[in-house]
C-alpha cells in the first residue's frame, strides 16, 4: 500500500565520538544516523555508530532496498558502516550518496579508504548486495527514488560537509549537521536553505556560553538553530550531534530552555520519532 506518511526516527543523535556513559543513556550514547521514510521508501542520512541497530531493524522489517546519504566522512559518520546487516545480504540493494570530498569516483574512494587494512580488516568487496556508488557536487538536486527531490548545500565545516533538504508529497525535512557560525551573524545561505521547512535537524554540538571557547571547531549551538528557525519560519525545531560529555540532565534542561523560546523545539535522542 502506498502512503504519503513522511517522518524521521533518529538512531543516533551524538556528536564527535559514540559514548557509553551511565549519564547518556536517555538521549543515547550513538553518533548521526537517521531513518527517513518517504511513504515506502526508507532513506538514511549518515553511517554513525546508530547504523548498525537500524540496519539490523531494516532487516527485519523485510525492506530490500535504500539509499544511504552522507553528510562527510569524518568518523562519527561513518564508523558504523561495516556494520551495516544489508549489505551482507545478496536480495538487498543500497545505493550510497555522497557530495563533500573532490574528484572522480569519490564515494567509492572514500569507502574503500576507510575500510581497508591496517584500519579494518576487510575491504567492501565482502559485501554481498548490489551496492551503488553515487557522485554529486554540492547544490546539486537529486531524485533518488519517484517522488523525492533532495536539494543539497556546502556547510562550513572542516573538509567539506553536505547539508540536505528533502521534500516529498508537499513537504520538507532539513538535515544541517556539521556546521559552524560566525558569532553574532546569522548564517543566511542557511536561513535560505530551510526557509519555512517543516522540520529542521541541526548541529547543536554547543550552548552559546560555550561557544567562543570553540568557535573554530566546525560546530554551532542549539540557541544559533533556534534563531535560524525563527528568520526562516522553520516550524519544527531538533538539536542534534550532542557533545559526548553532555549528560542526559543538562540536555533535559536545554529542552526545558529551548521549549521557553521555540515551542516546536525536541531534543535529538535515539529512538525519537517525528512524523511531519
Ligand atoms: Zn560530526
Ligand atoms: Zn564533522
């Protein structure tokens, strides 16, 4: 049965490096990955840690077929990769998507580049399903399956980051993680991107009080999103990429602070599912 149902559930919403802590367990320790349903089509926006249990939910569910899109290659976005169940099953076809790196070739490269000895033991020829290489240079608009346009955008961050806009059936859905700001401007190439988007996902790595202590780290703040969603009449708010070391209390208290000022503001956490 078809349906126009368009949602994301996040299966890792961590920032940086994947953490164990007792104090991250409501929010999860996982680094990015999102599930995006597109009426029957399942979408995936980056291979962190979170990779492995949704695949593993993939295979269960009897899907056959996805698309993987990455933001970059910087490990907290592609350390769960190997691990994906699909692609060690024949009847599965994936087709990976990738924009930020130069050159011909280059999601192959950047795959073949991670997994390969002394690093990992085993290349991609291991994989079993019919896997798909697929090149875009930024601002490209893809269309990866009937119904879907996917605009994408150059994010300020260290050795080129993806930033996405899906829409399907009338809607939209953005992924802006990693990315950075200049204090006290708003990024307004940004503000462009997600004007009046239904749903915004954004690097809300640090708090503004942190910020000029990491300025030059690649990564912006939830209160930055929150202005961004308010110049671009974005109508749904969800901070992502959590600094390791942001306990589950501390990030309670910026959904209580993010509630006060945006009423449509979530805290990423695995597991959270928001349909628009
Ligand atoms: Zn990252
Ligand atoms: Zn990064």
């Amino acid at each position: 049965m078809t349906t126009d149902q368009f949602s994301v559930r996040i299966w890792g919403a961590r920032g940086t490096v994947s953490s164990s802590d007792e104090t991250c367990r409501k929010y999860g320790g996982n680094t990015a990955c999102i599930e995006m349903c597109c009426g029957d089509e399942t979408i995936v926006f980056d291979a962190g840690s979170g990779l492995r249990l949704l695949g593993n939910s993939m295979v269960n569910n009897r899907i056959k077929r996805t698309h993987i899109f990455f933001t970059h290659c910087h490990y907290d976005h592609i350390s769960g990769f190997p691990f994906f169940a699909p692609f060690y099953s024949p009847d599965w076809q994936v087709d990976l998507w990738s924009g930020h790196l130069e050159g011909p070739d280059k999601t192959q490269r950047m795959i073949r580049e991670y997994m390969r000895p002394p690093f990992f033991p085993v290349g991609p020829q291991v994989f079993s399903a019919d896997v798909n290489y697929r090149d875009f240079e930024f601002e490209d608009v893809l269309t990866p399956v009937k119904g879907v346009r996917i605009e994408t955008m150059s994010l300020n961050h260290h050795d080129g980051c993806v930033g996405y806009r899906i829409n399907f059936s009338g809607r939209s859905i953005c992924y802006i993680t990693d990315t950075t700001h200049t204090l006290g401007e708003i990024d307004q190439n940004i503000v462009d991107f997600v004007h009046e988007t239904d749903l915004m996902i954004y690097d809300a790595t640090y708090t503004d009080a942190e910020f000029p202590q990491f300025w030059n780290f690649g990564h912006s703040t939830w209160e930055e999103g929150i202005r961004i969603c308010q110049a671009a009449g974005v109508k749904r708010y969800c901070t992502f990429h959590h600094r390791p070391s942001r306990p589950d209390d501390d990030l309670d208290d910026i959904a209580t602070a993010a509630r006060k000022i945006f009423p449509q503001s979530h805290v990423g956490r695995e597991g959270l599912f928001i349909e628009v």
